[in-house]
C-alpha cells in the first residue's frame, strides 16, 4: 500500500510492505522521510512494514498553523486506528525516537518494542533548553535562506560528518531527501518537535521493553544513552564504526538487532 490516509486536519502519506502478522512501525529524522527506512526493507521480510512521513516532512500534507508532541501523537494514534494497526514494535531514529517516546508515553498498549535509535529523553537544565534554542533560530534562519543553503548547512555539521563516507549515490539520497521538503513546514516541525520543546522524560519514563541503539563514534550521543540505558535498566547496544545515523551506515546491523528483539521475544 502506498498513499494517504486522512486523519484531523493532515493527509499522512504511508507506505505499508509485506503481509506478516508482526508488524513493525518507522519514525525517521529530522528534514528526513520515509525513504531513509528502505535500504532495510529487503531483509525484514519476517515484518508488515509500515513507514509515514511525519507532519512538516516528505509528502505528508497538513493545515496545521503549528506542530507539537501533543497533537502529532494523537493525530498518529488516529492514524494507527485507521490502518487497522493495534499492537506493533516502534522504531524512531532522532526526532522520530522522541516522538516515538511520546506516543508510547501516551498510548503504551499499542507498542510491544520500542527501539530508539541515537536519540535523548530530554534537556535537564534551562541553560541546555535556552542553548538549543538559539541553535534552532539559526537552524531556521538557513531554511529561510533556501533549501540549498540549509542542505549545505546540515550536512556540514559535525553530527553527521561520517555520512561523507558513504557511497556518492547514498548521500546524493540523502541530500534529495532534504531537499524535497517544504521550507514553511519543516520549520513548524523544527519549532514543534525540537528537544527544546521536548518534556525531559529520563525520570518518568515507565515503559519497559526497550532498546537503545548508538554507533559508537556517535561520542555525545552514546554518553546520554549510556544515562538512559542506566535508568530505564535497558540495553545499549553500540554499533562499530557508526556516528549518528546508524541505519543509514550499517542497516544489515539494524536489521540483526531488530529480528533478535523478535526472536527473544517468540522465546518469552
């Protein structure tokens, strides 16, 4: 299935692959789609799998003035109901991790795993939340310049220095991701669901199963998930030789990681 389905005032637009009773659900990045997801969709064949273009990204439609946690999770929990889609696992890379801790913080009967992949629970001090801000107003102000100028931008930061070593066509997809989006809703989605707007769930965060993904030359992030693993008493595991997009450099390894949870959880 391929197309979009109507909940509130947004057109999702969804692609749903294979016909297993498992299914498992995508939340990608930051001025990502869906399509970041495919190269792991050849070897999960054990899965219905589901990817959505989330609100302000790909081509997701909406007449929203502005986004939040609040309102995509319930327009996302909607969408769910629509599709049929009761119990799945949940996979969120980034931005989609936190929006997938927020559904699952709000509507935990429909999540059996949650895997977050390089991604935090939240801001502790007001000097971390006023820091990120700042760093979204330029954000924005590149988006603003033009799409191209913000592609430039981005891909330069040093979070995702690693994705330069990938193959040409790899990151020419991953550029014509960002480029494809539409400026005035990647903006609502970076003021929305920025971790500046994020509430800091480390302390009441209750769900249980889950798994936390990092590459470990991804330095800051694998430091605030060695916290969350602490906490929430889960795994951690780290990927060799990755940054902070670890689906995109090594997906045979996310792969692996997501049909061992599915093993151990048949062996439960």
């Amino acid at each position: 299935m391929k197309g979009y389905v109507t909940v509130g005032k947004a057109d999702f637009y969804v692609e749903i692959y294979g016909t297993a009773s498992k299914t498992l659900v995508f939340f990608h990045g930051f001025s990502q789609t869906h399509e970041t997801f495919y190269p792991l969709l050849q070897n999960l064949k054990t899965y219905k799998v589901v990817l959505v273009d989330l609100l302000g990204h790909g081509k997701t439609r909406d007449e929203y003035e502005s986004y939040s946690f609040e309102l995509l999770v319930t327009l996302l929990e909607a969408l769910f109901e629509k599709l049929g889609l009761f119990t799945f696992d949940l996979y969120g890379y980034s931005m989609g991790a936190r929006v997938a801790m927020h559904f699952c913080r709000s509507y935990p009967q429909r999540v059996d795993h949650l895997l977050l992949e390089s991604s935090s629970a939240g801001l502790k001090s007001y000097e971390e939340v006023e820091s990120r801000v700042i760093q979204d107003q330029n954000v924005e102000a590149k988006i603003i310049e033009g799409l191209e100028q913000f592609n430039e931008f981005w891909k330069s930061l040093p979070l995702f220095s690693r994705l330069k070593n990938l193959s040409i066509e790899k990151q020419e997809n991953i550029e014509r991701m960002r480029l494809s989006q539409n400026p005035k809703n990647l903006i609502k989605a970076l003021k929305g669901f920025s971790i500046a707007k994020q509430k800091n769930l480390l302390e009441e965060f209750q769900f249980k199963k889950i798994c936390l993904i990092a590459g470990k030359e991804d330095l800051k992030y694998c430091q605030i998930m060695q916290e969350m693993a602490h906490k929430w008493s889960a795994p951690l595991l780290s990927v060799e030789n990755a940054g902070h997009n670890v689906h995109i450099e090594h997906p045979l390894e996310i792969v692996e990681i997501i049909q061992n949870i599915s093993v151990k959880s048949k062996m439960i």
